[in-house]
C-alpha cells in the first residue's frame, strides 16, 4: 500500500482528486481504530516489530538498580534544581534569604513561649533552650521534607510532562532544599549551645553521621508520600494533621519519658515510643550537645535521666529505620515511575 | 487543493534551500518516502489508549475534613476529571520520515508526543514501542520563572541530559539563538516573570533544541516570536531533521508542515481520521475544516 501510494503521489494529479485519495485507506471502523498501511505492521503487530527490532516500550522504568544509575548521571541536574528552587523560595519577599535564617529562630522563639514559659516544660530538663532548639529543627527537617514531597508530583506536572528524568529527582531534590535549609539552623543550634556554655567535645562531630542517616530516612518518607500524593491529591491536606500528631509523639518541646512516667502506659505503647524513628533522632542529638549537671536532688536527676532518655542500641535503630524506610520508600516511589505524567 | 494550483502554476518553489519545480519537489518526496518504507522502524504505536486527570477549580485547595469525608464515603471529588484523550491509534514511522499532525484543538496531537515521549503512559490493551529515548520539543516545557534567563538555561539543559561542561560549551549559543539579549537587552539576567510571553517561548525553544535525538517530537514550536526567530526556528528544524531519525510535528499552520513534513496524521477525537501523504491528508483536512 506504501509503494502504491508512494507512485500516486509522484503524479500531479493526486492532489486535485481527493476521491482517490480517500480510496487509498480503509474507512475507520466501529471502534474507530483505523488500521496502518504498513505490510509488516499487519503480518507482526505492535509486540511483534518491537521484537524484531529492537524497540523498547516508551517511557518504561529500568530495574531498580538502573534506576539509580539514571539517578545518579541526573545528579547535577537535582542539586541545581534543589538550589535554584532554595533561592528562588524567599525571593519575593523584602528581607530575601535573611528569612532562611529568620523561620527557624521564629519557630523555635514561638515554642519557647507557649510551652517553656506558659505551660512551664522546661522544668526538670538540663539545658532547654538547646534542648528545644535541637528538637525543634530535627523535626521540622522531617515535616518540611514530607510536606513539600507530597507535592512534588503535582507542583511540577509542566515540567513531568515536557521532559523526560527519572521522576525520584523531584522528591530527592525536596529532600535536599530541606538539608539545605537544616545547615543553616545547624549553624544556630551551634551558636546557641556555645551561648549556652556547653563544652565543645568530640562528641559534635557525631551529629554528621547522624544528620546523614536522617537524610537518608527522610529520602524515603518524602518519595512515599510523593507517591502517595501523586495518587490521592488529599494527602496533602491531611499531611498536616498527621504530621502535627507525630510532632506531639516526638517530644519536640518536653521531655516525655517524664510525662509517660505520670501515667500507667502498657510496655508495648512505651516502647513504640521509645523508637519513634523523629524522637531517636532528636535524642541523640540531643545527647552529644548537652551536658547533664551534677545534682544532689534524687527527684531532679530522675527528671534529668528521663529528658535525656536513650533506649539500648539506639544508633543501630537510627541505621535500621534509614535503611527500611529509605530503601522502602525508593522501591515504592519507583513502581509507580510510568504513571507520573497521568497527574 | 488551491494551493497545489497556485505552485504547479508558479514554476518553481524553494525546498530545502534549493530552487525546484513542482514536479521535482513531488518527485523527491516520492523517493524519500519510498526509501523510507524500506528502512527499520522508530516508532511503533498499537492501539494506543491515554487517559489523564484534570484538576477543576477547588480541587487542590480544600479542608482535610473534605478529603477525610471523601475517602471514608468514597464519594469522587466533583472537580476530578479522567480525559480519555486518545482512542485507540495505530500506527508505525520509519527512520528518515517526517511526520506532521494535524487535527482540531483538543484532538489529541499533544496528547500522543507525550505518549510517544513516554511522558504519559499508555493503558494496558496497547503500547509505543520506540527507538531509544525520543525528545519532546515544546516551547510550553515549563521553566521555572523566579529564576533568571541564564539559571533556566542551564537547569533546562541539565533535564534533558546535558553534562555540565557542554551546557559550559553551548550557553553562548543558546543565548545568541533566542536572540533575548538582542540590542543590548541584558534579559537573560532578568527572572523569566519578567518576560514577554514571546521572550520566554523563543528562549524555551532555544534550550529544547540543543540536543539531537534519533526521535524528535516537535510541539507548537513553529510559531514561536517574530518573523526574523520564526526564521530561525524553522531552520533550525530542517537541521534537526536531517541529522534525526524521524521527526514528529505537531502545528495549526497548515503551511509549515507541508513545507517540512512528507507524511501527515489527521486526529479527531483521538482518533485517526487519516494517515497518509502530506499533500492529500492536508487538502482533505483543510476542506473538512472549511465545511
């Protein structure tokens, strides 16, 4: 039918006879379908040719492992996103990236009031002001992560539907704005625990493993609920909620081993608490920055013990919750990597 | 059909940069398109059906007990729509064919670059099965406008793949191309905001087409600024074509795929209504169009 049609068109007359024209193809049938003049296309089908060729099925998501080579060569592409869209974030506004550091002392000075001073929780707790800064932007780098990654598919369908990068980039680059921003706040926790005279030891330098195993952590929440959203567009509306409940959970702004001492709470419920993946985090941060007073008064080192709580093996759950969470959430992420562009 | 009698009446016409007559012109798309039949496919689509979501007003913004009401009743959100955009599409484009598709607004042109693109996926009774990663140019590719000209260049090669030190090597070019810092206009360090709506398009297309690919699939792409980018841009085109295996072009102006394509698909309603020789498919369309 192609040579036929090819030797037509070589004479001038085809152009002024559309009756012939329309006689060259079948007319479409009931379902519409119209069937390609193509001989090969007729004697293999659509499978058939790929094979034959060699053609690979459009937009189809390698293997895991591929995957992440993908990632990886996408690399310089997520990181100048994550920063261009860091800048871009605080341009509209007359005090610009002055706010980077603005928002965290803002939420931490927001805290401090309602609940150190008015709801009285800095009692029985060493040191509160790190103790409430270190909670307070451990867990926001968790919120922020999981927040804007459960946007991330939808935020920038322009930009999945005009070019073709494995869709991760999106969530992992969120992730990175966030590292980003909890850099920053780094640099005021430091300064507010050398205001508050702890002393400088070895053990700071331990919040570098432990802020990686959190990124890590964080990689795999943001690509979860990334999918998630990309699903259910409501996730992002009850995002907060959740979110809010877990802030309470991870005793950002009191100590709450003291306050489940208080009440008779099954061991099960307790230890769920205990290896509450934020509230590990924030702990052992916590513990390489503050130095625990000697006291004489049995009732306040009791007090001290509980704000300053470790449950046994602690770093091995920081690696355990990175690794399950972060290796989960990219497999989950990844199954899903075709149907972005659907919105 | 008008048009046909106005060229055979002139007695030759500009392809390709060369002076033909009507018959030649015929003659070597003839032979192009012969050589083409017989060359190994690009592209493969087999009754290929897409669907997207629309979001309406008041779908993204909306009280969590909505959302919560709505899963526990699993009522489906009014402003929630599926567009079955195409309807099943077959089809096979071999190396060396250019294609163009053309079809009413909302016929579903766009719709299947992306499909073809692997941007949006096809359902499962059919498939595209493609050579290779084909490469979407569009000048809709959102960029993102807080930044400057020169920040999206970079981030826009950086999406399609580009390595850091050959955006290093191209930057100039793309920028000299858009033509956006003409007359002394430093706009390129200005946040895209701030850009005329034919700024922001020439600079987009100036990005998209930088890299070649064995599959291009070209958006809207021709009628983009003002005469002299216009110029340009289909030059441009012709360039990538030859150096490409098959292109795809998607555009109202009738004229430009007669002059760049050799092969035409007709859409409506995401279907085909025609595939065939460009001359044919196009004079059917434009009489269809005119009833």
């Amino acid at each position: 039918m192609r040579a036929k049609r090819v030797t037509v068109s070589g004479t001038q007359t085809v152009a002024a006879d559309p009756a012939r024209g329309t006689a060259q193809q079948a007319d479409p049938s009931e379902d519409g379908s119209l069937a390609p003049a193509d001989p090969e296309f007729a004697e293999l089908g659509g499978s058939g040719m790929a094979a034959k060729y060699g053609l690979a099925v459009a937009g189809k998501r390698p293997n895991p492992i591929a995957y992440a080579r993908r990632l990886w060569a996408a690399r310089h592409f997520i990181v100048t996103w994550a920063t261009a869209r860091n800048q871009a974030l605080y341009s509209g506004s007359r005090l610009g990236q002055l706010w980077q550091v603005l928002t965290p002392i803002l939420n931490v000075a927001v805290y401090y009031l309602i609940f150190g001073i008015l709801l009285g929780t800095r009692d029985g707790i060493p040191d509160f002001i790190v103790y409430l800064v270190a909670g307070v932007f451990i867990f926001n780098f968790m919120q922020t992560a999981m927040l804007y990654g459960s946007r991330a598919i939808s935020d920038n369908l322009n930009l999945i539907r005009a070019l073709y990068f494995p869709r991760a980039s999106l969530p992992i680059a969120i992730t990175i704005i966030q590292l980003q921003q909890l850099l920053i706040a780094m640099v005021i926790l430091v300064t507010v625990a050398l205001a508050q005279g702890e002393p400088v030891t070895w053990h700071w330098l331990l919040i570098v493993p432990a802020l990686c195993l959190q990124f890590v952590f964080n990689t795999g929440l943001a690509l979860l609920v990334a999918r998630f959203g990309a699903i259910l567009t409501d996730t992002s509306q009850l995002l907060p909620f959740i979110l809010r409940t877990w802030l309470y959970a991870s005793g950002v702004f009191y100590s709450i081993k003291s306050m489940i001492g208080k009440h008779r709470i099954p061991g099960a419920v307790t230890w769920v608490l205990d290896h509450n993946p934020p509230l590990l985090f924030i702990q052992v941060i916590r513990s390489q920055l503050i130095t625990v007073p000697a006291t004489n008064d049995p009732k306040i080192a009791l007090g001290y013990r509980n704000a300053m709580f470790l449950p046994p093996h602690a770093w091995l759950w920081l690696v355990i919750w990175a690794a399950v969470v972060g290796i989960g959430g990219y497999l989950y992420f990844w199954q899903g990597e075709e149907t972005y562009g659907r919105g | 059909m008008a048009r046909a009698k106005k060229s055979a009446a002139k007695d030759t016409e500009l392809v390709d940069g060369e002076q033909l007559t009507r018959e030649e012109a015929l003659d070597r798309r003839a032979k192009r398109r012969a050589e083409a039949a017989q060359n190994p496919p690009t592209v493969v689509v087999e009754n290929l059906h897409v669907h997207y979501k629309v979001y309406g007003a008041g779908a993204t913004k909306g009280a969590a007990t909505g959302a919560l009401n709505r899963m526990i009743h699993r009522r489906k959100n009014n402003a929630l729509r599926d567009v079955h955009a195409i309807r099943g599409i077959s089809f096979v484009a071999r190396k060396g064919e250019s294609i163009g598709l053309i079809g009413s607004n909302g016929s579903g042109k766009s719709t299947l670059l992306r499909a073809i693109a692997g941007l949006l996926p096809a359902e499962k009774v059919g498939g595209v099965y493609t050579d290779g990663q084909p490469s979407l140019l569009g000048v809709n590719a959102a960029l993102m406008n807080d930044l400057t000209g020169e920040r999206n260049v970079v981030l826009g090669c950086l999406a399609m793949g580009l390595h850091p030190d050959e955006i290093r090597e191209k930057y100039q070019s793309i920028i000299e191309f858009s033509g956006i810092d003409e007359n002394g206009a430093r706009a390129s360090m200005r946040p895209m905001k701030t850009y005329s709506a034919g700024q922001a398009a020439r600079l987009r297309f100036s990005i998209a087409a930088t890299k070649l690919h064995d599959v291009l699939l070209i958006d809207e792409a021709l009628a983009t600024g003002d005469a002299g980018f216009q110029k340009r841009s289909e030059d441009r085109i012709r360039e990538l074509r030859r150096n490409a295996g098959t292109v795809f072009v998607v555009s109202h102006s009738i004229s430009s795929v007669r002059d760049i394509c050799d092969r035409a698909i007709w859409l409506e309603g995401g279907l085909i209504r025609r595939d065939g020789d460009v001359d044919e498919v196009t004079a059917e369309y434009e009489e269809w169009s005119r009833r």
